[in-house]
C-alpha cells in the first residue's frame, strides 16, 4: 500500500508567530521543583520559594534519607535558615583555612604527590592531610 498525502486544507501547517497573553491570562508561575513521591528516596529541599504553595501532598519540606531497620527511608525535617555568625574566631578559622588552602596550591606536584600518598595511608585526600598538618603547625 503506497502512502497518499493528505489533501492540501486537511495538511494545512502553516506556523503562525504566538503572541503572549496580556493583563492576568499572562499572570502565572511556572513550576520549579520536584515532584515527591514515597519512596523514591528524595532527599534536599523541596520547594518554599516565595510564591511555593505546599502541594497537595504536603511534601514540601527538607528531606533526609535515614537509615533504618527497614533500610534506607525519606524522613521530612522542618524549614531551617541556617544562621552566619560572623564571630572572630569564625573568621580567623576562616582566614587560617584560606592560607592554607593557598599554601596547597603553591606546592609542587612533587610535593602534592607525597602528601597523596601519606594520606592514602589513612584514607584520607592528600590536601585534606596537608590542611591537618598546617592547622596543627600554625
């Protein structure tokens, strides 16, 4: 069977240019998210945006996944907004680990290989134990 086309008003596609709604037909949001399902093992935030309604599942929230006797389960947490200090003792630690991380940086790859392979030793990255040694030193 030999395929026919169909006739030229019924294979009418002709593309005609859209034009945005105005005024409240153009007033919407777009969905930004995830979708929560049980037990698919979502973890992270979902939702609480400033416009995020809660679904109708009431899934928004902070998810962990947690160990159980079961195995692995999503557990919801309650909305937190992590607080920054700033306290000096916050920000000379941050200030030693930004000198030692450029300290790191200005080994040489002889030098970082080393520090690799010490650290291996104890299952450890090798600038992770060169940021070690340095705190301990400085």
């Amino acid at each position: 069977m030999a395929y026919t086309p169909p006739a030229a008003t019924a294979a009418n596609f002709a593309l005609t240019p859209y034009a945005p709604p105005d005024g409240d037909a153009a007033n919407f949001a777009l969905f930004v998210g995830t979708t929560f399902i049980p037990g698919w093992g979502v973890s992270g935030k979902i939702g609480g945006g400033i416009h995020q309604t809660t679904d109708f599942m009431g899934s928004n929230g902070i998810w962990q996944m947690r160990m159980t006797k079961r195995g692995k389960v999503p557990v919801k947490m309650k909305f937190y907004t992590p607080t920054n200090p700033q306290s000096v003792a916050q920000e000379a630690n941050r200030a030693k680990f930004a000198s030692a991380m450029s300290a790191w940086t200005a080994l040489t790859s002889g030098e970082k290989a080393a520090y690799t392979i010490r650290a291996k030793r104890r299952n450890m990255f090798g600038w992770g134990l060169f940021v070690r040694n340095y705190y301990q030193s400085h």
